[in-house]
C-alpha cells in the first residue's frame, strides 16, 4: 500500500468536506460598535419599513432575507441570518442561515419569529434588485470610513440596492 497515496486522498476528503459541510464566509465579518449611531439609524429605518418589506415579500417571495436578534439559552445575543418562507400577521416562517453559536440546546433551522425580533430586512426582485438591507449598506459605508477597501464583489453588491 502507497502511503503517500492514502495521506492525500485524505488530505482532498478532509478538504472538501470542510468546504462542503461547514463552509467560511466569503468575507470576513467587519466588527462594528452595536451601539453606533448608524447602525442604530438603519436599524430603525427596517423597523418603520416594514409595510414595505411585507408588499416587496408578497410580490418576491423567493428572495427575502431578515437579520434577527436572537438571544440564546445561555444569554448571549447573537444576530442571525434567515430567509424567509411565509409571514402569518405577526409571525414569520424562517430558514436560519447558520444555527446561533452560543446556544447549547438543539434547535430546529425552521425557526418562527415575530417582527420584534426582526434588525433588518431585504428582498431582492427578479431583476436582481436589493430592497432594504439599511445595515448591509451602513456597514459599507463604515468600512470605507475606517479605511477597509471594499472587495470588487462587495462594490458590485452594492450597485444593486435601491434607494428608498
């Protein structure tokens, strides 16, 4: 038997399950100041539009993201990522993105939450069109004012946002 030969093989299987099965982001995470004035203003603008976000859902239903303040069992706060499926008056029918870090007990990725729990919102249309997402674009906007060049990718993203 070729050791050489096995040490590779799983070296590419340990490889491609990391890239498979538990995947980094694209881009690292930029460290904001929760408490900082811009995203605290863009927090408030999702909130006061959220009649807009339920019309943009109804209309394109496949493409709408929520970022959520979840507070773990351990009581930590943690900030998620979820597209949503349905919303029923005050509830929504999530998908989380990632399970939250800090929450030791199991927990289903079909999440129901309320517009309380909701930070941000976007809805993207057939047309590739971004509604919403006022964090995504603040956190754009402090990047550039600490410096941090946005990635060709990221600057593309942002082309797409609507103004509203």
């Amino acid at each position: 038997m070729n050791w050489g030969y096995l040490i590779l093989l799983t070296v590419i299987g340990i490889w491609i399950y990391r890239k498979i099965f538990s995947p980094s982001p694209e881009f690292p995470p930029l460290e904001t100041d929760p408490d900082d004035p811009l995203i605290l203003e863009a927090m408030d603008k999702a909130m006061s539009t959220f009649a807009q976000f339920r019309e943009l859902f109804l209309k394109h239903p496949d493409d709408a993201f929520v970022k959520l303040k979840f507070e773990s069992n351990t009581g930590v706060i943690e900030h998620l990522g979820a597209n949503v499926e349905s919303i029923n008056g005050n509830e929504l029918s999530v998908l989380l993105v990632r399970p939250p870090v800090t929450h030791n007990e199991k927990l289903e990725r079909k999440y129901i939450c309320s517009f309380d729990d909701i930070e941000d919102w976007q809805v993207t249309d057939v047309e590739g069109n971004i509604y919403g997402g006022y964090t995504q674009r603040v956190m754009f906007e402090i990047a550039r004012n600490i410096g941090v060049s946005l990635p060709k990718e990221l600057q593309e993203l942002e082309t797409k946002y609507v103004q509203n």
